[in-house]
C-alpha cells in the first residue's frame, strides 16, 4: 500500500501556519513579550530586560496594532521555557499565558545563539556530533524552536510542549542548552473577530511586526472530492486540511480531547471502517469493505488528531501485498532441506524486523511530539544497525544455490521496502 505519512506530515504543518510563512518553518519564530516573564534562567535576565525596553520603546509599533484589531500585541504573550516531565521523560519545554482577546492556534518561537557564546560553551551539544555526526559548523549554527500548538482561549495558560533543535525531531536536552540562547523571532496563528484565522510576526532585531493573510483564512477547511466523502466529517473548532487528491484525503483538527478523539473513532467504525489493520491508544487503522483504508491518530501533547483516507492496493486490500506469496514460497524452500535453518532464521527474522520498524516510523511520523517513541527511536536504531551489520556479515561465498536464491529475494524485498518507506 502506498504510504504517504512523511509528505502529509510536512503538508500538514505547512499548512498548519496558514500558508503565510511561506518558508521552512514559518517565519522565523521571535519571542514574545515586552512584559514577559521569561522563567527559564535567570542568567538571561538582564537580556531579557533590554529586550523588553527596546520593545516598550517602539510606540510607533504599537500605535499601528491598536488601529488593527485583528493583531496580537506581543506583550500578551507570557512565555516560560522551563524543564517539564512529558510521559516520564525529562525534557524542556514551551508554554504561555495567552492574554489577548483572541484564541491562539499556534505560536512558534525561534531562539538562536547569543553574539558571545565561545567555542568551548557550545560543547553542551557535543552529543550531536557522537550521535549525528554533526560538524563544527552545523554545531556553530545550532538554534532551537520552541512550540506550542494547544488552543489557547483568552486567559488560559498551556504548557507541556517541546524545544527542538533546528526545528527537527531531536529534542533540547537541558537548560544549559538553552542557556546558550537568546529570543530572534516568533510567529502566531489565532482566531480573529471574525472567526477566521490570522498570522502575526514579530522580529526581535528590527522589533518589528508583521502580517499576512489579511482577508483571513477558514479554519473549518474540508473538500468536495468523492474520497474525502467517505470520512466522517469532524465538528472539532480548527480543521485544516493537508492533502486532497482523488486518491487520498487528509486533514488535521485542533483543540481534540482525549475523549473527542474516542468519540470520532467511534464515528469512524460506524462508517464502515471496522477491518482492524492496527490500533493503539492513540492511532488506528482500518479498512471498509470497499479497500479504502483511514488512519487516525492522535498527538498528546499539541491535542490535536490527524486523518488521512486513501484507497489500497487491488490485488491486496490487506494492505501488505508482498507478504503473503514471499511466506509461501520461503515454506517450499525450507520444505527441501536445501537451506540451512539457522541462515534461514536469520534472514526471516530480519525481514520481520525491517516490516515492524517501517510501522514504527509511521506511527512516529504520524505523532512526532509523542515522547514514548521517540525514546523508542533509538531502540530501533540500535537493533537496526545491528541486524544489518548481521546480514552484510553473512559469508555468502559457501552459500548453496537455493541459499543464494532466498537471500537475493529477502534483500530485494527488503531494500524495496525500505526505498517506498523513504519515498513515501
């Protein structure tokens, strides 16, 4: 089946900042606040306080926001990054106080390194040069972003979401990190007066503000193609939809309970979605009679739940269409005693570890926030390098030719495998 979570994942998050970032990541993320209290370290204070006079300076600024009053005035926006306990792990991470007059959607924040930090203080991130490998000057240009995409009424506060490095999957291990670290950018996504989505930027060096997508945009997206029909349509406050081709639709809704997203599986399964392909506390996937197949899953920490609906493979609506002929024929060869079992054990076995981990990245990529997998990651990772390094090992010049055979065909479906994951 083809598996498009990777490409659907960025077009989501594009998507995600109102398509009026327009760039990597959004905008540059800057920080927010003039009055903020910053309570993650109180060595940056003093920076911190200079920030906050430069922006209390710039009336003109704040004279051209009041005249608008679909803008976010900065200085409502009082942000913490402090260490946090998300599923039992230690991380650091990004919260607010939301006091504007508005629902935030999104706020995205980029901190890069201060002028003065010397080669020897940036070996806090000498990790990443053990564990990826990262040169001097990747180091050298490390920044972090921190993230919160919790729906934020007026006056509430949220908390409990992650800092990145570069804005990728690998975490901010600690506060020395951060130490390192001063406010660039910030970008906001909120509901309007009129209930349509809005953007506002603001940049720490120029002090600055920005805007986009004036007219607004609705955040109660949803299609008129015949594929995206046979999803229930959600009733959540922000849906924005990511793909929409005739083949495969999907869509990702904010502001989701715990128990929103048990009520809309439920919805699901009343759709005829009831052929179970797997299902986890927080992601399903199933098939209706017709082949389509949905999957749903659901992020913790941003509560937000992601669907995507897609039709399977003809000759397979079990969704795994090389599986099953490869086991029969594996059963023939082993039938004949011309393949040593212990070699044979060894390639299956590999070959159910490469099915297993590609589910895995899927998932991970379906809920990259969720802390239990990433720590899974590693685990993956590790026994990955090993089994692969088990098989390049195999002395393959005193194979015999129905030896031969089978492994030529365990790798070829292997690395194709691989090559549609990596595609997908």
């Amino acid at each position: 089946m083809k598996k498009k979570s990777l490409r659907l994942l960025v077009a989501i998050m594009a998507t995600l900042m109102m398509t009026a970032c327009g760039g990597e990541k959004g905008v540059e993320k800057k920080d927010v606040s003039t009055s903020v209290e910053n309570t993650s370290s109180e060595k940056d204070e003093d920076t911190k306080s200079d920030d906050v006079k430069e922006s209390t300076n710039n009336t003109e600024d704040k004279e051209e926001k009041s005249d608008n009053q679909q803008s976010i005035d900065i200085e409502d926006i009082d942000w913490s990054v402090e260490e946090a306990i998300i599923d039992g792990q230690k991380v650091i991470s990004f919260g607010y106080t939301n006091n504007t007059d508005f629902t935030i959607v999104d706020v995205e924040m980029k901190f890069v390194q201060k002028t003065d930090v010397t080669k020897e203080q940036l070996a806090v991130f000498d990790n990443l040069k053990q564990d990826k490998n990262w040169s001097d000057e990747e180091i050298a240009g490390i920044y972090i972003l921190g993230y919160n995409r919790k729906l934020a009424d007026p006056g509430e506060k949220v908390g409990a979401s992650l800092c990145t490095i570069n804005g990728t999957y690998t975490l901010v291990e600690n506060m020395e990190q951060y130490n390192l670290m001063q406010p660039d950018s910030v970008s906001i996504a909120f509901i309007g007066n009129d209930d349509k989505a809005y953007m506002t930027y603001y940049d720490f060096n120029t002090q600055k503000y920005g805007e986009s997508t004036t007219e607004g945009k609705n955040i109660q997206e949803w299609s008129n193609s015949k594929i995206s029909s046979l999803v229930p349509r959600p009733e959540f406050r922000v849906v924005v939809v990511g793909n929409d081709d005739d083949d495969d639709f999907s869509f990702t809704a904010y502001g989701v309970s715990r128990d929103d997203y048990n009520t809309y599986l439920e919805t699901c399964k009343s759709a005829g979605f009831t052929d179970i392909q797997s299902e986890g506390d927080n992601d399903y996937r199933a098939l209706n009679v017709d082949g389509f197949e949905i999957n749903v899953a659901y992020d913790v920490i941003e509560e937000s739940l992601y669907a995507s609906i897609e039709k399977t493979s003809e000759e397979s609506p079990n969704t795994e269409p090389s599986e099953q002929p490869s086991e029969d024929q594996s059963s023939a060869q082993a039938d004949d005693g011309s393949i040593d079992p212990e070699f044979k054990d060894t390639l299956d076995s590999y070959e159910a570890f490469i099915d297993e981990y590609i589910a895995f990245l899927q998932k991970y990529q379906q809920n990259p926030n969720d802390v239990s997998l990433l720590t899974d990651y590693t685990d993956y990772m590790t026994k990955y390098t090993e089994l692969t390094e088990k098989i390049e090992n195999l002395d393959k010049d005193n194979l015999n030719e129905a030896e031969m055979q089978y492994y030529t065909e365990v790798i070829t479906r292997v690395s194709q495998k691989l090559m549609e994951a990596s595609a997908s």
